[in-house]
C-alpha cells in the first residue's frame, strides 16, 4: 500500500505487489519458450521462473548467461526482457 498526499488530503492506494512482467513473458512467447524448458535448463524451480514472469524477482546474471548460452538468444535480449515499463 502507498500514500499520496494531494491537495492537503491523504490518499490510500492499494497496488498489488505482483505485477506481471510483461516482457518478459511476451520474450519467451516470442521466443517460443516455456517456463518449465527454462527451469529444466538452468536446473532451478519452475516456481522461480514463475515468480520472473510475475516480477516479484530476476535472474541472477549467472542465469541469464546460462539463458543465453542454452537457447543461443544474445544476453541484450534478455536483459531487456527484464527491463522495467
């Protein structure tokens, strides 16, 4: 939840903490990829590339680089994926 102060009043705004990062989801759509093909790559949780997808986190750069590496998309790509709207 956040405050705003408008006009002398204070405003309560509720936000939903997860927000999905529509990125990078559109990226592996794009791309053809699967959460679990991911997962399975990097040999993580699919609940890890889940919270990715919903931008409650990112990759470390070691993943990425392992991203790129197993899929043969360039580390720009992905990084921008990760990119914040």
């Amino acid at each position: 939840m956040y405050w705003l102060w408008t006009k002398g009043c204070v405003i309560l705004i509720k936000i939903k903490p997860e927000v999905e990062n529509r990125l990078f989801v559109k990226f592996l759509k794009t791309k053809s990829i699967k959460q679990v093909q991911i997962a399975k790559a990097l040999d993580i949780s699919q609940q890890l590339v889940s919270k990715w997808c919903k931008g409650k986190c990112e990759p470390s750069l070691n993943a990425i680089i392992k991203m790129s590496e197993t899929f043969g998309i360039p580390i720009e790509e992905i990084v921008l994926a990760f990119k914040k709207n």
